[in-house]
C-alpha cells in the first residue's frame, strides 16, 4: 500500500522543484540590494538530476540571470531544464531577450517561479517558450519568489519605491527617553537584524533630529554587502558639523532640504561629498517621487515619530517593522514611534495586515502590512 503523502494544496511541483527554486532564491540574494530598478534573480539548469549551471543577475545593466546559467551550462543546456525565480523576459532592454536566448540553448523544459508583475509584458516569455514548445510550470515557491522582490512589485505597480517604517520602542511605547537618548533599546541580535535589512533595502531615511540626537551610521555593518544611500530630510539645515553620517568614504549620503535653506552650510556638506538637493518644499511624498526617479524599489525609514507620521499621512510607508523590548523607560514627554495623524477616535486606527510576530532574542519583532484602505 502506498503511504499517503501530504503535499499543501497549493504546492506547484514537486519537492525537487521547490529545491531547485529555493536555490535559485539563494543565488538572487547574492545581490541583494544591488540591482535596482531591476529585481533579484537567480536561475538554475538542471540536466539528468544534476545542477549544470547557475546564474543571478548581479546589477542593472548587467546580463540576466539565465544568460549567466546558460554560459555555465554551455552544452550541457539542450535538452536541460532551467528553474528561474522570474518569468524570463521577452522584450529588448539593455540586453536582449532571455526567451530568445533559452529557445536557442535547446533547454526542453522551464520552471518559473513567478510571472512578471508588470501587466504589460505578464505572461509574454512564457508564451514565448510555449509557442517553440518548451514546456513551461509556472508558480513553484511563488510565494517567497514574490517576497524577495516585494519592493520591486510595489515600484512596478505603483511607481513609487515600497516604504517600509522600522522602530525599536520600549514595552511602553517610546522610542527614546524624554532627554532624547536611544541607545540602545534593542539587543544585539535585534540590531544584526536592522543590519541585514539596510543591506536589502536602496534608501534609508532620518530626519534633522535623528542626526542631531543619534549621529547614526546608518551603514550595514557587515563586510561586502551592500550600504543604502542614506537619506537625511533637514527643513532648516541646523546640522551638527561633524556627524558620522557625513563620512562618505563607506556608504554615500544625500541630504535632502528646502530652497533657500542655510547657504553656509550647504556648501559645508558639498566639500564633504554630501550630496545635497533643495526642493521647493519638502514633503516624504515628493522624497519618494525623487527616490522613485533614483531607480529606487525599497525604502527604509528610520526617523524618529515627527517624520513616521508624515510619511505615513502621505501614504509613504506600506510596510511596519517594530521591534519591542521588554524594558520600561516612562516620561510623559519621552518620544513615541508615530507622532500625531489627527485621530481622535479607534475607529480610525490604521490597521495592519498579513502580520508576524516573532522573538528575536529577548526582543520582539512585529512585522505588517498597512492596510490599502488605510490610504
Ligand atoms: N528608537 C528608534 O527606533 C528611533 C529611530 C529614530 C529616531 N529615534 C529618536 O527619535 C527622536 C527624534 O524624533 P523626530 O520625530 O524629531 O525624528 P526625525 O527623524 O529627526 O524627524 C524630524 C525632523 O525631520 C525633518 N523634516 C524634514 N521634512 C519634514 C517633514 N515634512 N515633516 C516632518 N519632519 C521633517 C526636520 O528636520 P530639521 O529640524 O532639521 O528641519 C524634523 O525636525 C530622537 O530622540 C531619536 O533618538 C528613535
Ligand atoms: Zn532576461
């Protein structure tokens, strides 16, 4: 008697396949944070049971995932099967279309994890290889294909980058005491977590107080991996002289300001190598417009609650990571993680969805998603 297996209802392919797509995802998140505008991808060609090639797509403006793959493969590639986290394409960009590419290597099969999110092109590469009669599975660990490239689906769908608003509070809510100090809130492991995110993610942003009180690094702290462009959106341009933020020599920053605003010092920061832009007024919807025009897919914002609730009032946050220590600082005036956004009863709280709650060494992480009604 055959024992029953179970497989989720919504598995697509077998447990090979989901392997092979898993390493695939693995290969993509060797450039995280790196390929911007363009998303992760990882491709892997499989001949007789065996890995023959691989491949990821390093930068923008270099070769695709599954020209990389195919080279590896070389021959090897007829009659292979290739697994891709992403629909190939089948348009003339940069580089010419991997369709194409895929029909004349000879691979007989294609596994895809997700289909393109533009719905212009959706479907076209498939549709492609179909018509020379390869054959194409579609979906296989489409859920954590479409999770690595989150911030590249919202930018497609929305052109604008996906924001994301990441905090450490104490169990009572306030993200530094009332002096203004705040560090640290979080434990270390906690903090290794806030690293590894900034090196996912293109921007981060913080505003004058951030700098004035914290002087952050804002940097990803880990050999090799990528540093976010660090975003600093200061009205008035009242800036300490010297802050951490302002040695470009590890990861490059732009401080964003107003027309007009404190011409001294502007010109201070230029013969740092401080990028500075003035804008006729400075609002984090026209920061994420400029990011969005930058080529930017995901966006972390590190401000203190002044800042969060603009950003969130101007529908430039979709994303909640709030870690919570088991630590109580009180102070009616100590500073918590959202400022005011003009609500007056809970009926207008905003919600979160498809939320997480994980333990994070003697932390908590609260992960969600504001919910599109919200805006
Ligand atoms: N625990 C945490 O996760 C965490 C994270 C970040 C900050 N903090 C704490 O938060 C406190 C600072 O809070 P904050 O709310 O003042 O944060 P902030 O991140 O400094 O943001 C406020 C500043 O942003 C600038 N800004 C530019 N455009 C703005 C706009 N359209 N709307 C609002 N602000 C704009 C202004 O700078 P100018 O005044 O220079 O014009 C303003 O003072 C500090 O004590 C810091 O330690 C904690
Ligand atoms: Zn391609």
């Amino acid at each position: 008697m055959l024992t029953p297996v179970t497989v989720s209802s919504n598995m697509v392919g077998s447990e090979f396949d989901s392997l092979m797509m898993q390493r695939c995802l693995q290969l993509a998140r060797r450039a995280l944070g790196r390929t911007s505008p363009n998303p992760l991808v990882g491709a892997v060609i499989v001949k007789d049971g065996e890995i023959v090639g691989e491949g990821f797509h390093p930068c923008a403006g270099e070769p695709h995932a599954e020209v990389f793959a195919l080279r590896a493969a070389g021959e090897k590639s007829h009659g292979a099967t290739i697994y891709v986290s992403l629909e190939p394409c089948n348009h003339y960009g940069r580089t010419p279309p991997c369709s194409e590419a895929l029909i004349a290597a000879g691979v007989s099969k294609v596994v895809v994890g997700m289909v393109d999110p533009n719905p212009l092109v959706a479907g076209g590469g498939i549709a492609r290889l179909r018509a020379a009669g390869i054959e194409v599975l579609v979906g296989v660990e489409e859920a954590a294909c479409r999770q690595l490239n989150e911030g590249f689906i919202y930018r497609i769908l929305h052109k604008r980058p996906l924001g994301i608003l990441k905090y450490a509070m104490t169990l009572d809510g306030k993200i530094a005491t009332s002096s203004g100090h705040s560090a640290w809130i979080t434990n270390q492991e906690a903090r290794s977590e806030v690293h590894q995110l900034r090196a996912a993610c293109d921007a981060v942003i913080v505003g004058g107080n951030t700098v004035r009180y914290d002087n952050p690094y804002l940097t990803s702290h880990q050999q090799g991996s990528n540093n976010p462009l660090r975003v600093v959106m200061s009205r008035s341009l009242n800036l300490p002289e010297n802050a951490r933020i302002w040695e470009v020599a590890e990861a490059p920053t732009v401080v964003l300001t107003e027309v007009g605003s404190s011409p001294d010092f502007h010109k201070l920061l230029l013969e740092k190598g401080v990028e500075v832009l003035e804008f006729p007024s400075l609002t984090p919807e026209k920061v994420m417009t400029y990011l969005y025009e930058r080529g930017f897919c995901s966006v972390l914002w590190e401000c203190g609650g002044t800042l969060a609730a603009s950003a969130i009032a101007q529908g430039a946050v979709q994303k909640i990571l709030a870690f919570i220590a088991p630590k109580i600082i009180g102070g009616s005036h100590a500073p918590t993680p959202v400022g005011d956004l003009g609500f007056t009863t809970m009926t207008e709280a905003l919600s979160l969805e498809r939320v997480h709650w994980r333990v994070v060494g003697s932390d908590c992480l609260v992960e969600g998603y504001l919910s599109e009604k919200s805006h």
